[in-house]
C-alpha cells in the first residue's frame, strides 16, 4: 500500500475549475422521487415503505444507526438491490417494482436506474487485476459503449483533477485507501451519471485523510451535482447538505433542512441519536 501523502488538489497544470464532467440539469423540481421503498431479507423486513425526493443540484445526506436500512436505500436507487415494492421515479422514468414483469422488462427497468447514477462504494469495490485507468474506462467503454479514446481522455482529465495523473497505471494495492476512494469517485464521474450516490465514503478511512475526500464531495456539491450520501460526518452534513433524513428501523424517521434536524430535532429518537454521536461519553 502506498504511503504517499494524501491530497485532493489538482496536480500541476490541472484545471481546478471543476469536474470536467458537468452535472445535467438543475432546478426547484425533483430529479428523484421515491415513493414507498420495500425491501425484505426472508422474514427481516429492512426498508418499510421509505419516501425520498431529491431536487437537481440538491444533496440529501441519509443518517441513521447501524441497520437502519441506509445503504439499502442507495443500493434500491441504482437497482443494486432492488426493493420487492415501491416506486422510483427518476428524470421522467418511473419504475415500479411490484409491476409484474418479464425477465426482459425487469432487466431493462434496472438498466434505467444505473444508467443515471455513479456509486462510490464504502471499501472502493474497485478490480484489483486493473490499473487505475483500466478500473476508470470498465463502465465507459464496456458498458456504455462509449469510444475508448473518449474514456481515456475523460478518465485522464479527471484523475488530474482530483491529483492522481502519476497513478493512471497503477494497481489498487499500490494506492492508499484515499487514494482509492478518489478512484472510486473518478469511475463514478466517469459514467456522466445524473445522480451520484455515497456510501459512507470516508468510514474505511484513516482520519488524518478523511478530510481529502470530503473535499471532492464538497466541491462536486458547489459544483451543482445531484448526490445522495450515507454518512456519519455530522459536520460535512451540516455543511454541504441541502437536506437531511434520519432513518431508523427502516423508515424516515425524521427530514428537514441541517439547522432543522440537528439544531432542532422534533421526534426523541432523532435527538437521542444525534446525542449519542455528538456526546459518546456522556
């Protein structure tokens, strides 16, 4: 694993102007709804009917314990895990999972959804057999069909941006764990995707480079980039989110604005939760 010292600044003669990829569309109406989200495991019933807007250019950061049902949340909004009943609708698509469908029909409604979304995964998920750029290009070129010089100038401009050009060729195990999280946002980036979701990004990460990443988002979310994040950095909620939702058992338990949810928390488990993480010890 490298050592190198972690930073999310441009290498030198890097734009640091934005992306290189612009978020598509912006604006007051949704880019996502989702509408009564079911998903069991065999008798474990884990998302209960959950609802969820997102307006374009909005960030809505998820909280919640352990098992609340976050990240299945995210994974039901790129078809990773579909959920069993709901509807989603996404950029004027709408999918309705208990719709009885063909194989054929089923596939393609998934399709839908992860063709409009990048996910940055909690431990990178990235293939340890490929080269940075070879991890970057998979999606572009394999399952977009995109032209592969296409990709490679795409995939080039964006490892500068975030100050990993000189890594193009190497193997994850030779990167440090920000580095390859700031893969794992790249090969996000890379798809165009209209929605970017997080899950817990920076959790698996030393603290001391927690903050790297947590930079790249902050400016993906300035920049007007549709997201939805799981994460337990209150203070990057606090900062950046347009929204949050706290989820607990399954359900939204609570939503509003920052200073809403966690200056003034309106339901008890809401606030035990937030006292729990911002006073441990107490």
């Amino acid at each position: 694993m490298s050592h190198e010292p972690e930073s999310s600044s441009p290498a030198p003669g890097a734009s640091s102007s934005g992306f290189g990829v612009p978020p598509i569309g912006s604006g007051a109406d949704p880019l996502l709804r989702a509408t009564g989200l079911r998903t069991s495991f065999g008798s474990l019933d884990v998302l209960k009917g959950v609802d969820l807007e997102v307006r374009r250019g909005k960030v809505l950061v998820l909280i919640g314990p352990s098992g609340s049902g976050k990240t299945t949340v995210l994974r039901a909004l790129n078809a990773l895990t579909p959920p069993q009943a709901g509807v989603i609708d996404l950029d004027g698509e709408r999918i309705d999972f208990a719709a009885k469908l063909s194989k054929r029909e089923t596939a393609a409604q998934r399709a839908v959804l992860r063709d409009a979304s990048g996910m940055v995964f909690q431990h990178y998920n990235l293939f340890p057999h490929k080269t940075v750029l070879e991890n970057v290009i998979e999606g572009p070129v394999i399952v977009q069909k995109r032209p592969r010089d296409e990709a490679i100038a795409t995939a080039t401009a964006l490892l500068e941006r975030v100050g990993l050009a000189s890594k193009r060729d190497a193997y994850p195990f030779e990167l440090s764990g920000g580095q390859q999280q700031r893969v794992g946002i790249v090969r996000a980036l890379a798809l165009r995707p209209k929605l970017l979701l997080f899950d817990e990004p920076t959790s698996a990460l030393d603290p001391e480079i927690v903050g790297d990443v947590l930079t790249i988002m902050s400016e993906l979310a300035h920049e007007g980039w549709t997201m939805v994040v799981v994460t337990h950095e209150l203070a990057f909620a606090r900062e950046v989110a347009d929204e949050v939702a706290f989820l607990d058992g399954g359900v939204v338990v609570e939503r509003g604005t920052p200073a809403e949810v966690f200056t003034n928390p309106q339901e008890p488990r809401t606030r035990e939760f937030l006292d729990r993480l911002l006073r441990p010890l107490e």
